[in-house]
C-alpha cells in the first residue's frame, strides 16, 4: 500500500491508495462492459482501451464553464480517477453555462455539487475533490498524482502556475480558454514539444485582457470548447489520433470557424528551454501582475460600500465614476453615476473636475483601481477607488440591485 497525500477543504489529508494499476491489471464488469458497449465496438479503443481509461488519472483544474463539460464527459467515458481542484460557491450567474450545476445548487460548494453529479452519472469511477486554492506551495503535491492534467482555469497567474508545475512534473497540459465567442484549445507537453509560455512567455498587462466576469461569455462556449479538451484527454490516455501538440485551434463561434496556428518549442522559453531560468513555482500573482492597480493604491485611495454609503446618506456631494462597459451599466449602476467606459477615460478626462471628490468604480474593483491610479497621476488628488465594486455594494448595502 502506497500513502498518497490529499488536499480537502484546504487540509491535507492522508489518504491510503494501492499502487496506481496498469490496464493489464483491471477488469471491466458485466455493468461497465454494458455502459461501455458503444466505446468497445470502436477497433481504436475496444477493451483495451476502455481499461486504460479505468486505469487512468485525469485532474481537471476548476469547476466553472469549462470544467463542467470536460468533468461530465470524461466520468461519462469511463476515465477511473478524476480530481477537481476549485474553492468556489456556485452562484445563480454560473447557471448560464455550468451545465453541471442546477438550481437547487445555488450557494452550495462547487465541488460538492460537482462529485454528486458525477457519480451520480458513473458510479464506477472515483472522483477526488480539492476545496482550496491552486498555489506553488501545493501545486507539485496536488498535479503529481495524476496522468493528465487539464486546465480550465479564468485566470492568467494559475495558468502560467499550471504550465509551470506540468513542465517540472513532465505531464501533459490540455489548455481551453474562453472568452465572449472566442475559444482556443491545446495540448502543452514539453516532453514532445511546446509548453504554456513557449507562445505566451509573458502575460498581458494587467486590465488589457477582461475576465468573462468583466467581458462575458456566450452559454454554449465553455460547452464547445470544454468538450474538445476531453477529447483530447481521451486521444492522450487511448494514444490515438494526433494531439493538439505543436497546435493552437481557435473557434469564433459567430462565424463558427476553426483556425489552427501551428506553435513551436522556443529554445529560449524560460521555463522548458535549453537554458531555463524558471526552476521552481513562482509568485504568480507577482508575476501576473494581478492586483497590481489595487497594490499601488495605499488604503486612503480606497473606499468602501459602508463608507460610501454614508458619505451619501449625508448628502455629501461625490462624484461617481463609473468605468464598466455601457452593456455593464444598462444592467445596473449607482444613482447619479457618469459612464466614462476605462478605455475611453483618457479622451474624455476633461469631464471631470480636479477639485470634485470622486469614486471610481466597476465590476469588482479591478479596472476602476487602474483608473483610479491613472487619474491620480494627472493630478486628481480626491479620486477613490470603490473596494470590491458595484458587485461588493450589491452584496453588503443593497440586495435588490441585480448581480451579474
């Protein structure tokens, strides 16, 4: 018997496994040999291949849009072992898209939801929850124990966290991203050819790409894209077909084309390179330069939901500067407010007033820090930035306004 190292509700645990078995090694039942049939009739996979799915190890990083297709279709497949690593609470916004949430789910931790469904589906797997956060102190332990990693994280610091940990861990990186109605979908392996950073070496600068919190996403997305990152998790654990490696695919759902862009080892990557300077696991929110806007903002330059709110109770006369997107506004804003959208706040600066107290705000509180350092810097000394945005007012001083 082998100890293996576990990670739930953010404690680690020692849970006991044997040793990981070969193909050779298991056995299909009567019931999974009949939930399988189509698979087996297949001369690619047959009953060899169906074993190598029950034997194998996929970790799925993140239980959101993407998650939930790649989650449902490979517990579906007969994949043996699935891990979820995510530390969130499903909210009625995910339901647009995380088919594998339902109503009644609302509030309920993601992963609690997601292993009910999913061994709901097959009970002939096993699925390992993670409730914590991905970070270079448990990345290793957490990804070591699998076969095949895929990401279907939303943001850049645990992307470029995940790419690193596959490289010093030699696994295969089944990478999806989403955006609007854009998708991109790959397979990293620095064994057989490019990693994460090989075509993004550097992330963008912090507020230039939106979240799908900030920017959106069309339902049906996560679901098109999702999908094709369990298949080529199957492909990968079946040894068929060719893999995403050295390929980029992009799907515009508007046109609903694919484009495929071919993407080649940079002998100078830092991290998977001839000469790498990237060892280990990293700061990445550092590296990401995520909360840098809020970072270079000291604590007078922010304000709450509570303060604000009194400071209007009071009739106190203040300024607020809305930097959402006019779709963002037509949803929701604050009384009084003024849109000036954070891409078009340098042209049209001069609508505001240096000698006027100001609170800038957005979604979350991420564009409005940037633009709240960057008034600053022209000179508006009485600009605040709202802690937590329009979503954290929503939540701690009015309920009645619509979340999204």
């Amino acid at each position: 018997m082998l100890l293996r190292l576990g990670w739930h509700r953010g404690r680690l645990t020692t849970l006991t496994q044997s040793r990981k078995l070969s193909p050779d090694e298991v056995s299909l039942s009567y019931a999974e040999i009949r939930r399988y049939g189509r698979h087996l009739i297949i001369p690619d996979v047959g009953l060899a291949g169906q074993k190598k799915l029950k034997a194998s190890s996929v970790l799925i990083i993140g239980a959101g849009g993407l998650g939930s297709p790649i989650s449902l279709y490979l517990a579906a497949a007969g994949v043996g072992r699935i891990g979820i690593v995510d530390f969130d609470v499903v909210d009625e916004s995910n339901l647009q898209r995380q088919v594998i949430y339902t109503t009644k789910d609302v509030k309920r931790p993601k992963l609690e939801a997601a292993k009910e469904r999913l061994t709901a589906m097959n009970p002939h797997i096993e699925v390992e929850t993670y409730e914590t956060r991905l970070t270079s102190e448990n990345a290793l332990e957490i990804l070591g124990d699998y076969d095949v990693i895929v990401d279907g994280t939303d943001n850049f610091p645990t992307r470029y966290l995940v790419n690193d940990a596959c490289v010093f861990l030699k696994k295969p990186n089944v990478y999806g991203s989403i955006f609007r109605f854009d998708g991109q979908v790959s397979v990293f392996d620095a064994q057989r050819g490019p990693c994460y950073r090989c075509l993004y070496p550097e992330p963008p600068p912090p507020g230039l790409v939106p979240s799908c919190a900030e920017g959106g996403v069309l339902g049906v997305l996560p679901g098109i894209i999702g999908t094709l990152q369990a298949n080529e998790v199957i492909k990968l654990i079946l040894g068929i077909g060719q893999p995403l490696i050295g390929r980029l695919l992009l799907f515009d759902a508007l046109q609903m084309s694919f484009r495929e862009l071919r993407v080649r080892k940079d002998p100078n990557c830092v991290v998977c390179g001839e000469n790498p300077k990237v060892r280990e696991l990293i700061d990445y929110e550092a590296f990401c330069g995520i909360g840098v806007g809020q970072q270079q903002l000291d604590r007078s330059m922010h304000i709450t939901p509570e303060e604000l709110k009194a400071k209007l109770d009071r009739g106190e006369n203040v300024v607020l500067l809305d930097v959402r997107e006019e779709v963002e506004y037509e949803i929701c804003h604050l009384n009084n407010s003024i849109l000036i959208p954070l891409s078009k706040l340098p042209e049209h600066v001069n609508k505001l007033s240096l000698v006027d107290e100001i609170v800038a705000y957005c979604h979350t509180g991420t564009r409005s820090s940037l633009a709240t350092k960057f008034l600053r810097d022209l000179g508006f000394t009485r600009v605040r930035n709202l802690a937590g945005g329009i979503d954290a007012w929503a939540e701690r001083v009015d309920p009645s306004m619509p979340r999204y």
